[in-house]
C-alpha cells in the first residue's frame, strides 16, 4: 500500500496559480533570442578535447588509470575554450562552439577517422566538419592504438558472442565504444556542500593511513577532478569580468558582473541563490559529459533539490517567479548547446542527436506526500519557452498530484512536441520495490534517460541500454531451427540438428523453442555486458562523476568498480509485441484452426509473403488478433514472452555484484528508443504479416499500424503485462491528431485518459500530438518545419533531423483521432 | 421495418475514445439502418439496414479473382478493366471480401449478439469512470433496432455506466418506450422545422419526429439537440429561428450540439455506388459558423460546435 492515510496531496503551489501563463510558447523575448540564437547553429565536430586529453596521456604514461583520468580532466577543463552567449544567464561551454561535439578517443577513435568525411554529408545527425579538424583528428588516431576501451572490448569477446553478434540477434550498442552516462547525481548533496565539500571529504578519507591503494589512487583523483571543475568556473568568472568592463549595454552589464560574482564563489560552499542553484546543477552536468561520453545524463527530481533555494530567495523577495521562469528556461536551452556524435550505425538507434537528460518534476516524495510545487510548474511552462530537445521532461503522477498537474502537463503536450512524457507513482514505486528496494528509495525514483529508472544520487551507471537484445531475430532462428538466413550461422537448434529443417507438433514445443533460444542469447548477452563492464571499469574511471553519487566517496571506488549505493541494469529487449503477435498467428493458425501447417507458413516468410497463395496466408495472419486492441488471445501472449524474459533475471549479475552496491542484478527495459527501425531491417519476413526489413515494435507499443481500435483498447492491452516488474522501465508512445486536445473539454478527456492509464497500472505515456499530413509535409519541405518536434521513443527530436526510414515509422504510426 | 431477433445486432463499428457523442470519453456503438435519406449524410453505409459491400477501385488491379468466386453474379468488368458492382445482384456476403489481394472490397455490417457488444463495451469501463462518460447508440437510427439497444443498455446500467441514445426520432413512440428506462441522455437530431422542407430534404415528414421529441421531454430526460446545418440548405435566419423556436419548448433540453456540415463522407457514396447529391456543396468558414452559433446562443441554450 503506497498511498498514506494523510493528508498527502501538495499545498505548494497557491503562489505560482497566481502567476498567468499561457501556453504556446510565446513571451519572454530574451528566451526567444538566446533560443533562436541556438537555432542557427549547425551542429559541428570540435577537435579540443581530443588533443587535449592526448597531450595529458602522453605525459601521463604508467600512472594509475583513474589518475589519468582525472588528470585529462584537469588539462580539458584549464585549456579548451571558452565563451558566455548573448543574454544567456548560465554558462558553461562543451566545446569550442554550440551544439559542437567534442571527440573521446580513449574509448574509440578509428570509427572517427573512417567516417571524418561523411559526418557532413549523413542523411541524418549531419555534423560540419573543417579539414583542420580532420587534420587534427588523424594525427593523434596512432597515439590511441591500443589503448581504447573498443580495442579492449573486442579483444576479449567470445568468439560465439562474435557471431550471435553476426546473426544480428546481438548489439552492442554505446557500451562497446563510448562511456556510459546514465547518471542522476545527488543534487541535494552538490547544492548543499559544493564541489569543495565533497573535495574535503575525499581529503578526510585520503588522511586515513589504512586504506587501500586503490582507494588511495581514486581519493587524489576525485581532488584533483574537483579542483579542477572549480577552476573551470573561476574561467568562467574571469571571462564574465572582462565583458563586463566592455558591456556598453547597462542592464547586461549588471547580469556579467552577477554571473562573475556567482562563479568566483561557486562550490565553495552551499548555493547562496536560486540562479547558482541552477548554475552548479548545469556544472555538475556538464563536466560529466566532458569527463565520459556516456548519454542519458539526467536530472532527475528538478522541483525537488531546487526548490529550497527558489524558496529562500522568494520569501526574501529576491527573486519572483517571472524570473525564476526566465532562469529556467535559460537553463533548460543550456542544455541543447551539448552534443555527442555517434558512429552511424549507432545513429540509426537513436536518431535526433539525443542525449536523453531527462528531467522529472511531481509525484510522491520519499515522505508519502506529494512534492509537486511551484517549481513544477515553472518548468513546465519553461519547456513551453525551450521546445528543444533537452532536457528530456517527464511528470511524475498518482493518486496525490493535484489535477493542475495533470491539466498544465497536458496543456504543454497540447503544444505538440511530445513532453512531457508521464510516469504513473503507483506502478512504477512498485516496480522499483520488486527490485528488493525500500519503499522510502522507491519513492524518490526519477528518470534516467528515456523511461529507464533509477533513484536519483544513490545509483551507478546504466539503468538501461547495456545489450540490445533483437527479439524479432531469436524468433526468426527459432522458425530456421536457429540457421540464420542471410549469414548461414547456426549456434544452437531446437531439434538438436544441423541446418534448418525443424517441424512442431504443437504450440507448446514452438513455445519451449523460444524460452530455449531466448536462454541462450540473454547468456551471451550478459556475458557481453561483463566484457563491456569489465573493459569499462577501467575507462570509465570518472573520478567527477563517481563523486557525486552516494558511497563512491565512503567506498573509495568508482561507480564501474562498485561506488554506487544500488546498481542493477537493464539490457535492452527489442520487438516484444511482434513476438506475441507473430506467436498468435502460429497458434491460431497453425495448431488452434489448422488452417496452414508450419511448412506452408514457413515458406510464405521465405518469400517474404509473395506469390498468390502466399499472399493469402498473409492475409489469414492479418485477421487474427493483434495486441493493441484489447484482445485476450493475442495480449496473453505478449505478456508471456516479457515474463518469459523476466523469469530468466534471478539469475543473473552484473559486474559489481559482491563489491558493495545493493542488488547487482537485471531488470528488464523496453526503452530502445529507435533501434526497432534498424533492428527490422536484420529481420526477415515474421509471422504476423510484417514483411521483410519492416521495423519491429516501437518500446511496448503495438507493431506498426496493428492497433486498430483506439487509445484505449492500446492502453488496455498494455495493462495486462507485468509493468510492475518492469523496474527498466515500459515506453508506450501513442501520437494524438492535434484535434482530440482541442478546447478545454477534450483537454479534460484527455486528462481523465491518462488518469486511466495510472489506473489501469500502466507505468509511462508519451504523446505525438501532430497530424500525419504536417509529418508529411514536413518530410517533403524539411525547411518550413525546423520546429517540428516529435517523440521518437524515450525521446524528443527535431522530426527534421531524423533519417527517413524512422520518418515513415512516425508518419505510419496509426493516427488516434478521436470523432 | 424489417423483422429482426432482438438478441442480435446489426452494427457498423465501434468508436472507442468518441469524444462527441455526449459526456467524457464514450464508446459509440453505430447501428445500421435509417429511415431517414437526408442529402448530406456523412454515413451513408448506415442507411441499409443489411450489411453493404463498399468497392474502392482505387486500390483494384483487375486481377478477376473476385469475379470468379462471387456467386451471385454481382461482378464483372466494364468494357475495358474496370470492376463493375451490380448492387441488385450483389448479397453483401463478403466472399469478394476473403478473396482480394488488394483489400479493395470491405464489408459494412455485422451482426452481434447482446452478450459479445455489452462485453466488449464494458472493456473501456475504467475510462468511463474517469472521464464521467460511457456508451452511446447511434447510427443509422439505433431504435431500428429498439429490442436490441435495450438489453445493452440494461446490462450497461446494471455495472453503473452511462447510456446515451442518438436518434434521429423517426420512429414509433413505442421504440422510444422500449429504452428509455434504461438511458440517461437523448442526443436527439432536429435537422429542419419547416414540414415541406424536411420532406424534401429528408424523404420524410418531422411530425414523427416533433411529437416524439416532446414525449422525450415530458418524460424529463436530459436532451441534447444535434443541429446539423447545411451551407444554403437548411440555415436561412427563418429556418434556424423556426428550428430554435421549436427546440426552446423542449424543457430537458441542456444543450445545442451545432453540427456544420462536411464533406469527410463523399468518399463513401462512391465505393457504395451512389450518387451524392450535394456534389458542388463547399463547408463552411469558421466565421459563418460563428455567425450562426451566435444567432442560436441567443436563444439561451448551450450551443457547442461540433457536439
């Protein structure tokens, strides 16, 4: 029981119902500028950091690791550029210009060099590229040889998991070559104690002559990282001092001299004010992404660790919330000025140029009570200003969120670029408690990423996205007797024969098939994911980062080494609802009416449905039941291939396990964000009438077009698989014609519609709010629709970005427009 | 009035999140058969009170399988390769339906029974009660099919949810008299007030109609009136006042739902093989429409546009 008997929803937000906003993005010209100013920027490959942690390596040869690191950092932070924007109130730069993405090398750099003259010329993520910079970029590629974590990686891959890997069944995604993000710091701690307080503890366990080496090597480390992130703000300081003595303009002269005087001071201590609140949550942020190339660096609980310091200064009446609007959305456009560039082939599961920071305001606080307050609304109505990609919203809602929560929310994925995406308190607590969390833990949850979740400062690395697991291809092997078609590798087979003859008598021996399979892999998965983890331990030493996560400094270690207070990871499992649809074609067709045998059907696929008769059975597999439209035959299935999965987790640990943190173990995501476009493209013709190449299922959401019969009967089927063991997090994107929000009658609909889904326990909702035509139009004249911003998956991206098969995906989802 | 068996229904669809169909988020269960021939209906496939095959020659390659399996003789190619569809002939028995590769035919109408439609009406239940909606009836004239509508509306106020009934009126007080226990909320069409005129434009007179629309409101059940109106048709100042005077006498009436006329039905005339009357007819501009919602809320009722 979750819900306390008291007086649980929030009394908060009387001031901020006083201040009028309308949404629609309009308002707030200096917002507008800084946002505009952004805008024009075309994102660009920036060469400094790369050098600059070279020259560092070079001369930090046989130094423990971590050191390095941390090192690097140091010589990153004093040396690279840096610059203040127009107007913009926060600062801190990633690289030598916006949205310009820096190189990190010690993880892979021959991707880089191969692809240097095609980052300009993508279909996709399109990133401007000097011959300068290639020059640059080439000439440190032989420093590197050897000593990246790729090369590390692949040194020690299994030879099976090589060719799992070639069967397309396997994906090593981010994990194989860049860092691994996934990080929500404890905030509280940073804002309270600054980076100098978390320096002196380090100090303090440094002091203690009985500690280990290891711990030794990471206490000099995460001094070093501090000291040097607290130096960058003094840069920071300087710069703001020197404009200032040039600033002709006198209101802007006043805002440098306020931004030196809040980065001369800065970390030193506990933020003295709301803007410095949002100034060193922004640091804390940025540095990590210098510091490692992970993504999904989030957050978490905004209108929680800031309220404190909005509070303060409000009732010192420093600050009014017209301000703290503003501050906030200066802050929320900061965050669209980083950038990561990826290998192509990674592109193409994530699309957008994403970082996926998410940031979460409302829902229950650790107490019981709601938190939902002033702030929640702010940043909500700032995202109205940002309409960019970062951060990644998300509302938290239960049973104790006041309806304005839910009617402001709403009004903000009115305005159609999919934020902020929901997460209901009363399955996904629980989800969290499955893990053998506490309750008061579960509570504080908040999203890592895209629905992935984590509790905020208390977590290591990578709630989710370790190995992609492509459902659609085990399928796939479990019809061929495991004999992938286009590469001809068997690693396994159902009858224990070589080559792809294979007969079923029954359902239950196609489904033992899929449970034997699905073992096999998720072991090769997993053992994937150790030599990630294993390689990562060492490469992703991030001694910053590390710092700011409860008991990395007690522990002395790092996160990958075993820091974190709870560690438990997710891979990611792609196209289960195709599974169970394709599973109920074979069982109804095939064994429950026996109106096609297994061989007919299996050659159906290998033609990929072509020919007259084939074309018929096709057209059998179409009529029967499809999950999304609230049909118990097929929607039974589906949730047997997640608990399917699910069953096989206990016995499973991640790389920590037994070196301190709780739990090191799985839990099970849907959050792949695009992968299913790619992904289907491995995947040949699949019972349930998909053809050949046609992406999988998008998260949790029904296949492509299969959902016939509305939003509800989507959200009804969904609430029969078990959300509430899905502490990896469940994505279900549904895309709304702009017309079933119109007006405040339909918005309420829309309300009550979400509320149902909670519920219903379903555990995350997202919306496209925009007509098929205008996606249309907006592929055809990119130019007129540069604002376009749709949910891709766990994410939001510029639909302009995107490459076009993933553009024809969004259009073809079935459009849920209400009469 | 055809004979039927009260325990089946002859349906198109069922909308699930109707949202104008009366309060909250609605399940709207369209019945075939009308007697009504009203020149601008958008659902003409609900007029027949049998099932109706729809052809889309877009989509047809001309390739003659359903030539060959259509038992009735309803199919042929023109002189050149085009599939012609002799509705004398044609049963609506759907084998053309299984057959085509393209899915250029599609069935209107099936029939279910009481315990299937209630099943699946109940599914939407935890949005009924979030959203203070619930199901409603429509058509095609859902009191076609009184006896049916009945039983699941019965067994829809047994679990405590919402009944609407949207009803054109032309039909025997006796219909009225088999529902109206059981449904909480009449959305009731007046389309014209002057009697000619309503003949013309309908096939039918309104005296059924008005007589029946009284009745409902004696019985002191909550009315909401949909006013369709068409561009030149029916929305001269005379008519609309004379539509309003009648409407203002109609005490449980809580609400206008204003109905604009449009033009997302054409389409269908076509694949069933009919002529649309109103071929030149352009919708309105949102500024007429304001024009005349303005003119109906002086009357002093509600007036939602679109309903």
């Amino acid at each position: 029981m979750i819900i306390p008997e008291t007086d649980i929803r929030s009394k908060n937000i009387s001031a901020v119902d006083n201040m009028i906003y309308e949404y629609g993005g309009g308002g707030y010209p200096r917002v507008q500028k800084v946002r505009q100013d952004l805008m024009a920027i075309t994102p660009a490959i920036c060469p400094e950091r790369a050098l600059l942690i070279t020259e560092s390596y070079r001369q930090s040869e046989g130094e423990p690791y971590v050191t390095r690191k941390a090192k690097a950092l140091k010589n990153i932070l004093a040396n690279m550029s840096i610059y203040i924007e127009d107007d913009q109130m926060i600062v801190g730069n990633q690289a030598s210009q916006n949205r310009a993405a820096p190189i990190f090398p010690e993880y892979s750099i021959d991707w880089v060099i191969d692809e240097l003259d095609d980052f300009d010329k993508r279909a996709g993520d399109v990133f401007d590229i000097s011959e300068d910079t290639k020059e640059k970029l080439r000439g440190i590629q032989s420093f590197w040889k050897g000593k990246t974590h790729q090369e590390e990686v692949y040194a020690n891959m299994s030879d099976t998991n090589m060719q799992a890997q070639k069967q397309k069944v396997i994906h090593r995604g981010g994990i194989s070559m860049s860092g691994d993000g996934h990080i929500i710091p404890n905030h509280d701690l940073v804002l309270a104690k600054g980076f100098r307080g978390i320096q002196r503890d380090a100090q303090k366990h440094l002091d203690d002559p009985d500690i280990a080496n290891e711990q030794r090597d990471f206490y000099q480390a995460v001094i070093i990282a501090l000291e040097a992130a607290i130096n960058f703000a003094r840069r920071y300081a300087d710069l703001a001092e020197q404009m200032a003595q040039k600033e002709v303009n006198r209101e802007r002269k006043k805002e440098l001299e306020r931004i030196a005087a809040i980065n001369r001071r800065i970390m030193e201590g506990r933020a003295q004010s709301f803007h410095e609140a949002l100034q060193v949550v922004y640091y804390c942020h940025l540095i990590m992404m210098i510091e490692t190339n992970g993504h999904s660096f989030s957050f978490g609980r905004f209108d929680q660790y800031c309220y404190p310091y909005y509070k303060r200064d409000m009732e010192a009446g420093l600050l009014t919330n017209d301000e703290a609007l503003e501050l906030t959305a200066f802050f929320f456009i900061k965050m669209n000025t980083l950038n990561k560039v990826r290998p192509w082939d990674h592109t193409e599961f994530g699309v957008g140029y994403p970082l996926y920071s998410n940031l979460m305001v409302g829902g229950m606080r650790s107490d019981g009570i709601d938190g939902t307050n002033e702030l929640s609304y702010i940043a909500l109505r700032a995202m109205d200003l940002n309409r960019m990609p970062e951060p990644n919203l998300s509302s938290r809602y239960w049973a104790g969120s006041p309806r304005s929560l839910l009617e402001e929310s709403s009004r903000l994925i009115r305005e159609g670029f999919g934020m902020p995406s929901l997460f209901a308190d009363e399955t996904v607590i629980p989800a969290m408690m499955s893990l053998g969390l506490p309750e008061e833990a579960a509570r504080d949850y908040a999203s890592m990423g895209c629905v992935e979740v984590a509790i905020p400062g208390r977590w290591g690395h990578r709630a989710t996205g370790m190995t992609y697991m492509n459902f659609g291809k085990i399928l796939e092997l479990v019809l061929n007797n495991g004999v992938e078609p286009v590469s001809g590798i068997q690693l396994i087979s159902v009858n224990g024969k070589p080559g792809r003859d294979v007969e079923f008598s029954s359902y239950d021996e196609v489904w033992q098939a899929w449970n034997k399979f699905l073992k096999f892999y998720t072991d090769l998965a997993v053992e994937s994911d150790h030599i990630c983890d294993r390689s990562l331990k060492k490469h992703d030493s991030d001694a910053f980062a590390s710092s700011l996560i409860n008991n990395s400094i007690e522990r002395g270690k790092t996160l990958k080494n075993g820091g974190g207070e709870f560690d438990f990871v997710s891979q990611s499992n792609i196209g289960t609802s195709i599974i169970g649809d394709a599973l109920a074609v074979i069982k109804k067709l095939v064994f429950d009416d026996q109106a096609i045998t297994f061989q007919e059907l299996r050659s159906a696929l290998d033609a990929n449905w072509e020919g007259e008769e084939n074309q018929k059975i096709r057209k059998m597999a179409l009529a029967v039941p499809k999950f999304g439209n609230d049909d118990d035959y097929v929607d039974e299935l589906v949730a047997d291939v997640y608990t399917s999965y699910l069953d096989l987790l206990p016995d499973y640990q991640n790389e920590r396990y037994g070196k301190g943190p709780i739990g090191c173990g799985y839990t099970m995501s849907t959050s792949n964000i695009s992968s299913y476009v790619p992904s289907g493209m491995d995947v040949g013709a699949t019972p349930d009438g998909r053809y050949a190449g046609d992406p999988l299922n998008e998260g949790a959401s029904p296949c492509l077009g299969a959902d016939k019969s509305g939003p509800t009967a989507v959200a009804k089927s969904i609430s029969k698989l078990p959300n509430k063991r899905m502490a990896g997090g469940q994505l279900l994107n549904m895309k709304f014609a702009p017309g079933v929000l119109k007006g405040d009658d339909n918005l309420n609909k829309f309300i009550s519609f979400i509320e149902a889904n909670r519920l219903l326990g379903n555990f995350h909702l997202q919306f496209n709010i925009v007509d098929s035509a205008e996606l249309r139009d907006a592929k055809l004249h990119p130019e007129k629709h540069q604002d376009l911003m749709v949910r891709v998956a766990g994410y939001c991206a510029l639909f302009t970005s995107l490459i076009p098969p993933v553009q024809d995906a969004i259009i073809a989802r079935t459009e849920q427009a209400g009469f | 009035m055809p004979l039927y068996n009260p325990d089946i229904g002859l349906i198109s669809r069922i909308q699930k999140y109707s949202t104008n169909d009366g309060p909250g988020i609605r399940n709207t269960v369209f019945f075939k058969g009308c007697p009504l021939r009203c020149q601008w209906c958008s659902n003409p496939e609900l007029i027949r009170a049998k099932p109706d095959l729809l052809f889309t020659p877009s989509k047809c390659i001309s390739c003659g399988l359903c030539i060959d399996v259509c038992t009735h003789g309803a199919l042929s190619f023109d002189e050149g390769d085009t599939i012609i569809v002799d509705r004398e002939e044609c049963a609506a028995c759907g084998e053309c339906v299984d057959v085509c590769p393209e899915g250029a035919f599609e069935l209107v109408g099936v029939e279910i029974s009481v315990g299937d439609l209630t099943a699946e009406l109940l599914k939407d239940e935890v949005f009924y009660q979030t959203s203070g909606g619930g199901v409603t009836f429509s058509g095609g004239e859902p009191l076609y099919q009184a006896g049916f509508v009945r039983q699941v509306a019965e067994g829809l106020k047994k679990a405590g949810i919402h009944t609407a009934l949207d009803t054109a009126g032309d039909v025997s007080w006796c219909r009225f008299e088999e529902v109206l226990d059981v449904i909480d909320l009449v959305l009731y069409d007046i389309k014209v007030a002057d009697r000619d005129l309503h003949q013309q434009l309908t096939g039918r007179d309104n005296d059924l109609i008005l007589a029946n629309a009284k009745m409902v409101s004696m019985k002191g059940i909550p009315m909401h009136i949909r006013m369709v109106i068409v561009p030149g048709i029916n929305d001269s100042m005379d008519e609309l006042s004379a539509r309003m005077m009648l409407i203002s006498e109609l005490e449980s009436v809580k609400q206008i739902d204003l109905l604009p006329y449009h033009r997302y039905g054409v389409g269908k005339y076509a694949q069933l093989g009919l002529d649309y009357q109103l071929e030149d007819l352009a919708e309105y501009s949102e500024e007429k429409i304001e024009t005349i919602r303005s003119h109906i809320a002086s009357y002093g009722i509600p007036v939602i546009v679109g309903g």
